[in-house]
C-alpha cells in the first residue's frame, strides 16, 4: 500500500495530480483545498496518499498533510460516504472546519456541501463525533513567537489548522527561532519545499 510519494509534479487540475517518482508517473485524485496549495509544476511535492482498493483497479488520493488523509478514512468509513463524496466535503470545507461541524454536531453546515443531505449529515455527526472527540488533544506548547507567527500566517489567508501544524514542523526540525525565521520557514513548509 502507498502511504506518501514526493516527487515532481508534472500535471496538477483542480482534482488530479500526476507526481514523478524515478520515470513514473503517480496519478492522485485530490480536494480543491490541496490543489490551491500545491507549488508550481515542474517543483518538488510531498503528499500523504490514500489507497483505495476496488474490483477494477486501484485509486490514490493524495493530501497536504496526515491529518487531512486520516480525516478522508474517518469520512469514508461512514456507510453512504464514499470517496467521491468524501473529497467534495474536503474540497468545500478544510479539515478543521469539517472537524469543528462534526463536534459542534452542525448539520447545516454539512448539508451546504453538494450530496450530503440531513440524513447523510446525522449519520456522520453521530458516527464520527465520538472518534474525534476521543482523540487525544494537542500537547504542544506555544510561545509568544508561535502565537505571533500563527496570527501573522491566518492574516495572510493560510487556514488556522495548516498554519499551526507548518509551525509546529518547524519548530520540531529546527529548534526555537527568531519570529522572522520562524514565519521563513513555516511559508517554505505551507509551499512544499524543503
């Protein structure tokens, strides 16, 4: 099974990739909300890569990050969500917003995603609400540099949930750095690049 590729990217569209790893190219079906943020073609990306098993063939679907991929299985293990409704959801919505609808038990905010109705919405508020309330809350601890760089990153457009997790990488790969790197580094992170 395929868990992450990082390759160039070739080909890129609103829901398909195709990355180049060593003379071969990776077809990865992708939500809107990756897509506005993949580098340019012809540069380095790494993705987080769904496999999809079925009877005439294999699907990968790649995302920015391992919490949005572990959000698509959650999704997709809902009976009636498939993976084709599972990444319009993503597509209309980041993953924190779904997370957050989820908790909050917001139907309607679901329901304004195209082919999740009030029943499918129910269904996954009450399937999935016990799971992402189980998982384990978030143990990092911020400084005011952190806080001013999150801030600095949310003002620029970036979503809350990939502008602290982008931070948080720095953070743990490079050490403690001045506001300035820090915020250098965590763009270098939100663009893919090393």
């Amino acid at each position: 099974m395929i868990s992450r590729l990082k390759g160039i990217l070739v080909k890129k569209t609103p829901t398909f990739v195709i990355l180049d790893i060593g003379g071969v190219g990776y077809g990865l079906q992708i939500p809107l909300t990756v897509f506005y943020r993949l580098p340019k073609e012809g540069e380095v990306v790494e993705l987080a890569v769904y496999t999809y098993l079925q009877k005439d063939g294999i699907t990968l679907f790649g995302f920015l990050s391992e919490e949005q991929k572990e959000l698509f299985e959650m999704l997709i293990s809902v009976r009636g969500i498939g993976p084709k409704v599972a990444l319009t959801l993503l597509s209309g919505m980041e993953a924190e917003e779904v997370k957050e609808a989820l908790l909050e038990g917001d139907r309607s905010r679901l329901e304004k995603v195209p082919g999740i109705g009030r029943r499918l919405a129910e269904r996954m508020i009450f399937e999935l609400k016990g799971k992402l309330a189980s998982r384990p809350k978030d143990t990092f601890t911020y400084d005011e540099d952190f806080e001013d760089a999150l801030v600095a990153l949310v003002r620029l457009g970036y979503p809350k949930g990939e502008a602290k997790r982008a931070l948080k990488q720095v953070l743990q790969h490079k050490g403690k750095l001045s506001l300035g790197d820090l915020l250098k580094e965590a763009l270098r992170c939100l663009y893919g690049r090393p």
